[in-house]
C-alpha cells in the first residue's frame, strides 16, 4: 500500500488527478497540499474517501515527518495573468516546491512533474517534439514561468542520472474544462466568463495566434497512463494534448455562437504572447499506444460552459 502527496491538488487539474489516484485500491492515504493562491477548496469538496487528507500551506514550507511513495508536483499557477502578477512566488512554487518534495520522496519514490509546452516559448518550428529546445526569453514577461519549468525539470532530469530519481515528466499543451477558476484568465475561461456576465469577448490582436486546446478528461487520462498505469520505462519528457490546433478568434466565435452571438472585440496582443502551440505526438503513441485526445473542443466547450452555468454566480467573478 502507498503513500502519495499531490502538492496542488485543488488546482484544475490536480483536483481531477486526485480524483484518480482515489480509484486505486493500492493507496493508503492521499495527502493534498496546497495554499489555495490559485486553487479551490470547493474543488475537492465533493470527496469523503476516509484515506483523504487536506493541507492548507505553501509547499516549499510544508512540513511532516511522513514519507510518500509517490509524490506529484502540480505547484504553480499556469496561467499568464497569475504568474506575471507574482513572479517570484511563480519560480518559488516550482523551483523550490520540487527541492522541498524530493526530501518528502522515500528512497526509489516515484517523482511526477507537470510541466508546460511553455517550455518551448514561441516556437520556430510546429509540431513541437520534446527534442526541440524551444525559443524562449529568459527576460520576458512570461520567464518566471517559463523558466522555473525548465529549471525544475533540469533539476529532475539530473537526479535522475546522478542518483537514479525514478522520475516522470509531462509537458502539458492548454488545458481546459470543470474547475477552471472563472478568473483563471486563459482563453476558454474568459471567454465563457464574459459572456455569462453579458460582457463583450475579449481577443487579443488578431486572434490567429492557433492553440491545442485539450479537454481535462483526456489530457488526465493520459498523465494517468503516464504516471502509473501503463507499463513502461520511459522517463520523459512527454508531450500531452490535443495536436488538432485551432485558432484563439474561432474558439471566440464558438463561444459566442453558444450565448446567443455574444460579442467579440479585439485589444491590443499580450507581450510576446506564442503565435502557435501544437505537440508532437509520436513519443506518447509509442509510449501510451492508444491515448489520444477524444473529446472535440466544440463538445468540451459546451461541457465547460454547463459546469460554469450550473454554479453560476455573477457577484462571484474577479
């Protein structure tokens, strides 16, 4: 039987991975911790397994004399708004936040990391395989993010090869779906949030700028095979999401089309904002032969939109 921690397990997609680990019938006890900065309690609400534990606390200072089997770091806000809003506590969460839960992994643990296609900055090249090296500016708004991921992952990646870390790495391309905070600030949230509340849609530049966009139910089905169902000894990283890529303005009208033609206006582009984001999928097919990303984003769209209407509360937006 296993002990496993999630730090970050009320984010969005944390909570849905601990909904997982909770099916399997070879774990003692799960231990959430997070500081709720962009998490939600009310994302975990839902569970009354007794093997359950909740801690409110930053991780990089969690303390316990336990020791896990399994350890997941999800400890980072993911979305732009957030993370250039507080950079330091950004590269905190991930950099620190890994040092913090290597020493909370018993001897030949297993180590799982999300990172982020971010890894790879504004891409030259599409699809992006994970042996692209990225094109990223280590002094632009978006680096603290960025970078504390591609640091955190060098630092894994080293303990792999100089003390054998049993390790998991994930690249995540544009997550979305239930959970999602209405203040996340990423294109589907907002969008869905705006127009709910009778406000125009907000694009940014053009719209052209294309993305992966990859429904949480699929993307955790494959951090699931990835991180422990699936035989296989391949270390990482790995791409995950969806490689059908479609624009941020089309995404915009799809939303709009939902809410009976809300509106969409155009601002300004966000500094240095990716024109592209699509995986290569080639190393997930040999590794997870027959993970792919089932749910078309029209379908995800309007499942997100549901879950938004069900608990919608207007006051409650940021």
């Amino acid at each position: 039987m296993k002990k496993i921690l999630i730090a970050g397990g009320a984010g969005f997609i944390g909570s849905h991975l601990c909904d997982r680990l909770l099916d399997r019938d070879d774990v003692e006890k799960c231990v959430v911790v997070d500081n709720l900065w962009t998490g939600l309690k009310e994302n975990l609400d839902h569970i009354r397994d007794p093997r359950f534990v909740f801690k409110k606390s930053d991780i990089e200072t969690f303390r316990t004399s336990e020791r896990f089997d399994e350890v997941y770091h999800l400890a980072s806000p993911a979305s732009p708004p957030w993370y250039m809003a507080e950079p330091k506590r950004t590269i905190s969460a991930n950099l620190m936040g890994a040092f913090r839960l290597l020493d909370l992994l018993v001897d030949n643990g297993r180590f799982c990391f999300t990172s982020t296609s971010e890894v790879y900055g504004d891409p030259l090249v599409s699809p992006q395989p994970e042996s692209y090296r990225g094109s990223v500016d280590c002094t632009g708004p978006r680096s603290s993010y960025d970078e504390s991921k591609r640091c955190t992952e060098a630092l894994l990646f080293e303990m792999q090869r100089t003390k054998g870390l049993d390790v998991r790495v994930v690249r995540l391309f544009n997550v979305y779906g239930p959970r999602t905070r209405r203040d996340d600030g990423r294109a589907v949230s907002n969008f869905l949030t705006q127009a709910l509340s009778g406000q125009p849609i907000t694009v940014y530049g053009t719209g052209d700028q294309s993305r992966s966009w990859g429904y949480v139910d699929d993307i955790v089905d494959g951090l699931e095979r990835f991180f422990w169902r699936s035989p296989h000894d391949y270390r990482g990283p790995l791409n995950v999401g969806n490689e059908r890529e479609i624009s941020v303005l089309d995404v915009a009208k799809y939303v709009s089309s939902l809410t009976g033609g809300t509106p969409i206006v155009h601002k300004p582009p966000v500094p240095q904002d990716p024109t592209n984001r699509r995986p290569d999928l080639t190393i997930a097919r040999r590794v997870l032969p027959g993970w792919e990303c089932k749910v078309p984003y029209e379908e995800g769209v309007r499942r997100t939109l549901d879950w938004f209407q069900e608990g919608w509360k207007p006051s409650a937006v940021a």
